[in-house]
C-alpha cells in the first residue's frame, strides 16, 4: 500500500469537496484507497493504479472550482468516469520517481486560474519551506528567480486559507538608475508605475473582479514603503518588495510595523542597489542585525534559481564573471599597498631607531 498528499493550501474546501463533503464521500465510495482530508492536506492511502487515478481526478476537480467557484456531485462523477476510461484504455506511465533524473517538487503554493503554482527549483522549495516554519523570511537573489511572484503566491494562499484578514504589499518607490521627473496625474497615478510588478503578479492569480473587490475593500493594500510609517499590521501578510532599496531606517521602521499573527516577506537583489552612494542599504545590513533571530530565516538564490528566459541565468553569470575581473586589480593594488615588502620594515625600524 503506498501514500500520497495533496496540498489544498488555499483552496475553498467546502467549495471542492461539496456541502457535508458530498464529493469527498462520492469518492470514498468509488474507490478502495483511503481518502482522509487533514487540515490543508487530503492524505490517500492504496494501489499505484488508484492513487495515479485520484491524483489526476483531484487535479481537474482543482481546476473546475478555479473556474466557476464549486465543485457539484455531477463534476466529480463525469471527471471520474473520464479519468477511469483513459486509465484502462492505456498502460499507466511510470510515476516521476521512476524516471531518471532529480524528482520534481511535489509542493503546491497555489491553485489558479491558470494553473498550480509551485516550486520550480531546489532554492525555491527552500524558500516556500522557510515560510511556513517562520514568521519573517528574508529572501535574496538575482532577477529572475521568481522571489516576487512566489512571494505574493504565498501570501494569496494563507488568505484563501484564512491564516490571515489581508495583504499588504509595499516597495520603496526608488528611480532605478534614471530621474523620471514630473509625473502627471493624481497620488495613485503616480506611484502605480513603482508598484506594477505587484498587481502584474496578482492579476496571474486572482479573477479581475475579485482583485478589484480586495483592492477596494483594503483586503489586498499595495502601498510605497513610505506610508508604512506609524502603521500596525495585525492578521496580515505582509512583502517588502525590492528592500535592497531601503535605507537602514526604513528596513527597521517596516519590521517593526509587524502585529499579531502577522508574517512577512522580505526580497531583494543586492547587486542591484539604486540608493544614493552614501545610503546604505537596509537589506545588506540586516543580515548582520537578525543573524540568529529564531522565526527569521534567510534563503539566498542563486543563477540556478532562474525561472525566467534561459539567457537570464547566462546574463548574471556574465555580469559576475565581468564584475571579478575588474576588481581583481584593484585587490592585488590594495593588497601590495597594505604588505609592506622587507625595505619597507628595515627602513620603519631604522627610523624608530
């Protein structure tokens, strides 16, 4: 007998399993394995053939309540009868465990309308983990490692799953690299083009109209860091979006922000630091500050963790590569400077005398 979980993290059980878990029984009573649903997880214990079968009969029923919000008895027996006639009409395939090669991750973040969000690489796994076995996660690492969007992923999961009452997202509106001078418009207009990357993120993983319903109602608040001040955040999820970008005292004025039941995020690249040459960044001193701290936890990424187009991984290497060799001489400058060679010290000593 073998086991498996799901993870419904985030997901309406009601709406899934149905009123008094009607689809649940329906299933139970279809198949021989054990069907048990525990906290965020339905745990199936039985044959390979069965389990392959509840996996994927569970999978569709997913996607069905992300596109009309519940799951009825009639959906559960037409996709169990799908399920079953393609199961005997061809030889099942071997399970990812059986293949060769690294087995993928099994972690689910979110259901969406698009599909499942979930862990794409080893530090990414290491970094939904760390989430939910500490209250603040400092996570850091190149563009394109996915640390924004998995961020808001799991944050739109403990809201679905009502571990909190909103989410609040914040960023320090900073220039990158170019003045963008006077921007037209009201206060909103013009601190939407700093907070974009956010609501691009949410709109991959909620319907429009309810992410226009959160947006109104301050479910979901997107705000500049700056508004953060004076602020206690009870019963929310909170990210700090680009904090490679806050100041010393902005970084401790938004983790103090922090109240009951609440959690945080923190991302940042810090070789992409836009701050004035004198300010110091928040985020690369903090990991000198909480060093220790335990329920804060910090996950480095790396060009591995890349998620985006192929040639982004190849870019930071290069970049890192270029970056080496230029301060390679200025090192080997520094350090003939500091070394004092023997005429050097015969002359000091001389001269002491």
């Amino acid at each position: 007998m073998s086991e498996r979980r799901i993870s419904i993290r985030g997901i309406d059980h009601m709406g899934l399993l149905g009123l008094q878990d009607v689809n649940l029984r329906h299933l139970q009573e279809t198949f021989d394995a054990t069907i048990v649903v525990r906290g965020g997880e339905i745990i199936l214990k039985g044959s390979e053939e069965e389990l392959d079968a509840l996996e994927r009969i569970f999978s569709e029923l997913i996607f069905i309540l992300n596109r009309s919000e519940r799951v009825t008895p009639a959906d559960v027996q037409t996709v169990t009868q799908v399920v079953l006639a393609e199961a005997k009409a061809k030889p099942a395939e071997p399970r990812p465990a059986e293949r060769p090669g690294k087995e993928p991750s099994r972690s689910v973040v979110l259901y969406t309308k698009s599909g499942i969000i979930r862990p794409k690489s080893a530090g990414q796994e290491r970094y939904y983990r760390a989430t939910l076995e500490n209250d603040i996660v400092f996570v850091i690492g190149p563009a394109g490692t996915g640390k924004t969007y998995l961020a808001v992923a799991i944050a739109v999961a403990a809201l679905r799953e009502r571990l909190v009452d909103r989410i609040v997202l914040t960023r320090p509106a900073v220039e990158a690299g170019e003045s963008l001078g006077f921007l037209p418009g009201d206060l909103r207009e013009k601190i939407d083009p700093y907070l974009r990357p956010l609501y691009d993120a949410l709109q991959d993983m909620l319907p429009a109209d309810k992410l226009r319903k959160f947006t109104e109602t301050n479910v979901i608040e997107i705000v500049p860091l700056a508004y953060m001040r004076g602020r206690t955040l009870n019963n929310a999820y909170v990210i700090l979006d680009e904090a490679q970008n806050t100041t010393a005292l902005q970084m401790k004025m938004f983790l103090t922000r922090l109240g009951i039941n609440s959690k945080a995020i923190i991302t940042g690249d810090i070789t992409q630091v836009d701050l004035p040459s004198q300010s110091q960044s928040g985020l690369i001193q903090i990991r000198d500050v909480l060093k220790g701290i335990e329920g804060i936890e910090f996950v480095y990424l790396t060009e591995r963790d890349v998620v985006r187009h192929r040639l982004v991984r190849d870019i930071i290497l290069a970049y890192d590569a270029y970056d080496a060799a230029r301060l390679e001489p200025t090192k080997a400058r520094s350090e003939a400077t500091e070394t004092p060679t023997e005429t050097t010290r015969e002359q000091t000593v001389e001269s002491t005398r």
